[in-house]
C-alpha cells in the first residue's frame, strides 16, 4: 500500500506499535461476522446530557470512570455527532497511549451506542486517550479536537476496502484463534488481520508477512472480493411435503438456498422445536442457530434443514443475515496525524429474511365412552326343577293266586261215601299278561323300553344297567381324550 508520509510518525514512534503488534499477534486468529448498511449522520433534535457510557462487547477489564464520562468538551463531541474515543482493548497502555483496537461511543437516533473502532493505518497515534481532565489526547498529551466521520481511508484500494470491510462482519481465523469482537484475543486477531491488508507493504510489518501470508494470503483475498461483488442470495422453501400437512412425530423438510458463504446465518424454529441440518450437506454446519455454509462465486449452495415436533400447529422456519457490504463500517479520525477507524455499524442492520412453515395434524383422539349405569331390575329367581334321576319303572304284574277248581259230588245221607282219589291241581294256565297302569318306562338311550314280565324282568333290568355303564363309560373315554 502507498503511504502518504505527512501521516506517517517518525520511527522511534513506529517502533513501539511494533512490540505491540507482537503481543496481539500471540495467540489470535479469524472467523466471520456479520455486516450492517451504513447509518447516514444522525439528525438531533436535544442535546444528550452528560452521562456514563456502556461498556463495548467482551471488554475484558473495568475501564475507569474518567474513561467512562462523557461530559464537558466529550459531551459537546459526542452531541456533534461525533464518536468518542473511551479506551483501548487492554488496559496495558496509559490514558495517553491506548492500544487499538479502541473503544468509542456515539449518539445513533438518540441511541448512545458503544463500538470497536479498528486502526487501518500500523504506524500512526490513534489518538484516543485522554488527559487529567478527560479532554483528548495523542500520545504526546497534546490535546485533540472531536474524532469526526470520515468517507474512509484515502490509501486503501477498492478491494481492500472491501477485504476489510468483510472482516469486520465475519469470523476469519489467523493461526487457529477466532476473530472477533467477544475477547480480547479475539479483537487481536482481527486488528492484525486488518493490518495485514491495510500495512501488508509497511516496512513495520515486514517480520510479519508470512502470518498474513498463511491466514490472508492474495487467494483469500481474491475469494473474499469475490463474495463481496456478488449479488448475495438468501431463499427458504418448503420441500418434504411440498404441500399439506404432517402427522405429529413426522420430519418436515426446509431447503435454504444461498451464497453467503462461511458466514454466520441465523436459523431457527417457532414454539422451541429445533432444527438439524439433513441430507448430503457436507458443506454445511450448524451451532445453535447459526448456519455457516462453505463455497465462493455467485451460484448459491442448497442446504436441508430438518424440523420434527410430536405436537400439533404451525410451525415457520426463518433465516436472517445481514448481507455483507463496504457500505456496513463507520470510519472516523481525529486529524491527519492520527489513525483511521473502521467499525462495523452495528445500529442500522439490512437484514436479508427468508422464511417458511408447515402445519402438523393432531394425533387422532379417543374419546372414552361415557357409561350410564344400567338400571338393575333384581331377577325373578325361579326355583330351578330338581333333577330327577330316571330309574326304570319295572312294571308291576299282579300275582293272582290260583285256586284250584275240586268238583262237588252230591253226599247222598246215609249212604256210604266211597273214596275218591284226591284231585291233583291242574296247572294254571298261561295268563294273558295284563295292561301296565303307570308311564311307559324310558330307556337310557332315549327311546321307550320294552314292557316285560316273570323273569325277563331281571334281563331287562340287568340289561339296563349294562347300558347305563356303557354310557358312563362312553362319558370316561371321551374326558380322557380330551
């Protein structure tokens, strides 16, 4: 980069940010942020009154009050519009000597709003500090007028601007760390990646071209202009269904098309359900809600998004991202012999949404049958009709005696009664059986039995009895087989 040399300080200045550089080389590297659109110059209606700034993110000590206050000629800078330099990174430097990069305030739609402020120029005062008085200072306590908006740095390139515009809305890495704005370590590691493109020809940064070198070499730089100029792309579509609803427990499908590579994109789901990134997306990786996915050049990546709930509704998806754009930073400074600022504008965000939803169905319900208890009528017992064992009727034949039928001879008186063979008794006779009077008796297998008399009487009962046991036989066989 050329340098103009009415800016630049004599070296035994130069040489101190040297040493410094090393310290917050030690342990950095990069990732990605996010962008925001350039805010134009707030319109004040009522000067602020004085008040104590907020803190910037991740600072990691406890500035002072003086650092704090912005009162008196800071509160005339800062109801200018100004920004207001408070204090650096570390607390290693003095009030006067602050290292970068720098904590400032200013007034945005009445917001006072607290931002990293990084230095684009290696070897120049940043002229943040402040005196006993609290009033501006270089590192020579010679006091400073306002630190006013600036269009930006007169000796960056278009693609630098670009390169640096770009690390300050995304993560980048150098040597492993992350940068950024949440720590200390982080905030190091983006300053020298800037310096690595705004000083990279700067006899200072000599000792350290090959770290720009490994972490934001001519190639990724080449990528990063690249996905600067593109017109960035942000879609979300519904695709698994394409139409109607889900059962409860079923997965939804949501594909995300867009360029916007390795920055972070904010991803999530209504009513808490969570999302996981589904299918053949190598590229593609998800931290809590933020999706980061990996290419370059113009044509834009799908990436699968799987949502499933066991609870009926609706349910969106949304994606955000604030695209990136040279337009995002905020530069100031506080004089020709002072540093440039850059700093992401973090009030007026244009952000890029995508969104989509589906509709997941009840489970089917089932109602329990209410039952009305039935009106209990106590039941007419009838006395059941004792079973009366058949028992074969042996019918009853009437024994009729015979008498035997003697004949009378006529005695004639006085006459002598000759002798007369007794009679012997004739054998009776085959009397016609007679009619039995009582029920025909019924035999075992169901039909009427035979009517017997004299001694068939016995066979008939005898052979009674052998089929009753037959038939309690029958009874036993079959209970065996069963």
């Amino acid at each position: 980069m050329t340098v103009s040399g009415s800016r630049r300080r004599p070296l035994v200045l130069r040489l101190s940010l040297t040493a410094a550089i090393a310290v917050t080389v030690a342990g950095s590297s990069v990732a990605f942020a996010s962008p925001a659109v350039s805010a134009p110059m707030p319109v004040r209606t009522a000067a602020a009154p004085a008040f104590t700034a907020g803190l910037c993110e991740g600072t990691e000590y406890t500035p002072s009050e003086q650092m704090l206050d912005i009162s008196d000629i800071r509160l005339d800078h800062y109801n200018d519009g100004n920004i207001v330099p408070m204090y650096g990174t570390t607390d290693r430097g003095t009030s006067a000597a602050v290292d970068a990069p720098v904590c400032g305030v200013r007034d945005v739609d009445g917001i006072a709003k607290s931002e990293w402020m990084y230095c684009t120029d290696f070897d120049l005062d940043p002229c943040a500090g402040v005196d006993e008085n609290g009033l501006p200072v270089d590192k020579h306590n010679d006091e400073m007028g306002a630190t006013v908006p600036s269009s930006g740095n007169p000796d960056l390139s278009a693609d630098d601007l670009a390169v640096i515009s770009w690390l300050l809305q995304n993560p980048a890495k150098l040597d492993g760390a992350v940068s950024g704005n949440g720590s200390e370590d982080a905030r190091s590691a983006r300053q020298t990646l800037v310096w690595c493109v705004s000083d990279y020809d700067n006899p200072l940064m000599a000792d350290f071209k090959s770290l720009c070198d490994r972490n934001i070499g001519d190639d990724e730089r080449a990528r990063i202009v690249e996905i600067m100029n593109v017109t960035q792309t942000l879609d979300l579509v519904r695709k698994t269904p394409a139409t109607g609803t889900l059962k409860a427990g079923e997965t939804a499908v949501f594909t995300l098309n867009t360029n916007m590579y390795r920055k972070p994109i904010n991803v999530q789901s209504s009513a808490g359900t969570e999302l996981t990134v589904c299918g053949d997306n190598a590229k593609a990786t998800l931290s809590a809600n933020q999706l980061t996915v990996d290419g370059r050049g113009d044509a834009p990546t799908a990436v699968d998004l799987c949502l499933t709930t066991a609870d009926s509704g609706d349910y969106s998806v949304t994606a955000s991202v604030i695209p990136d754009s040279v337009e995002n930073l905020h530069w100031n400074t506080a004089g020709a012999q002072c540093q440039i600022f850059a700093s992401f504008d973090t009030v007026r965000p244009a952000l890029m949404n995508a969104s989509a939803s589906v509709g997941y169905a009840a489970a089917p319900t089932t109602t329990p049958a209410t039952t009305t208890p039935a009106t209990t009528t106590p039941a007419t017992t009838t006395p059941a009709t004792p079973v009366v064992p058949i028992v074969p009727i042996v019918p009853i034949v009437p024994i009729v005696p015979i008498v035997p039928i003697v004949p009378v001879v006529p005695v004639v008186p006085g006459a002598p009664v000759p002798s007369q063979p007794v009679a012997t008794p004739a054998a009776p006779a085959p009397s016609a059986p007679k009619q039995a009077t009582g029920p025909r008796p019924v035999a075992i297998d169901g039909g009427a039995a035979e009517q017997n008399s004299g001694r068939n009487v016995a066979v008939a009962v005898t052979g009674l009895g052998l089929v009753g046991m037959a038939a309690a036989g029958a009874v036993a066989l079959r209970r065996k087989r069963s």
